[in-house]
C-alpha cells in the first residue's frame, strides 16, 4: 500500500512556528514589508544571530521574499512569498484560539 503525500494547511503553519522568532517574524510580515534592524529593535530578546537564521530559513522554506533594494543605503526587505500569503487564514485561525 501506497502512502500519499496530503499538504495540511494547519501542519505546514505548526511547522513554520516551530523555530525561533520564527511566529514573531511572520505576525509581522503580515503587516508588510520588513528590514532586519527595525525587526532586531522590534522583536523583545532577539539577537543577531538568532533572526538572521530564523531569516535565512523562512527564505529558505519559501515563506518570505528576500529582496535588495540597491538605492542608497542599501537595504533588504523581507515580504510575505505567495506560499506564506497562502498561510495567512490558518494563521489567523490559530491566533484566535484561547
């Protein structure tokens, strides 16, 4: 017997809250584009290291859009990518619960 690959929106969600300031960063994307110092300022006891990997691995998943925005000074912004955007109403979802 064959077992079939079944996306579950709720355990893709649970898996993307799984790493640290991970939930942070994307309840904030949510509100829109994000740059690293204003989310280092923002997020209580995040270091630089720590949401730089957080970072890396939301890119790296597809949840968050990296971009360079070559005007000076030169900055990145990270965006909610199409598969997080998807992710928004079980997000939501969860968010509600007691």
């Amino acid at each position: 017997m064959q077992k079939m690959a079944i996306q579950c929106p709720a355990e893709e969600v649970l898996k993307l809250l799984s790493g640290k300031w991970k939930p942070q960063i994307f309840r904030l994307a949510l509100d829109g584009p994000l740059r690293f110092n204003a989310l280092l300022r923002t997020i209580e006891g995040a270091n630089k290291q720590a949401l730089a990997i957080s970072l890396r691995e939301l890119v790296d998943e597809g949840y968050l859009d990296k971009l360079t925005i070559r005007q000076k000074p030169l900055h990145i912004e990270y965006t909610l990518s199409e598969r997080g955007r998807a992710l928004i109403p079980v997000f939501r979802q969860l968010e509600q619960l007691p």
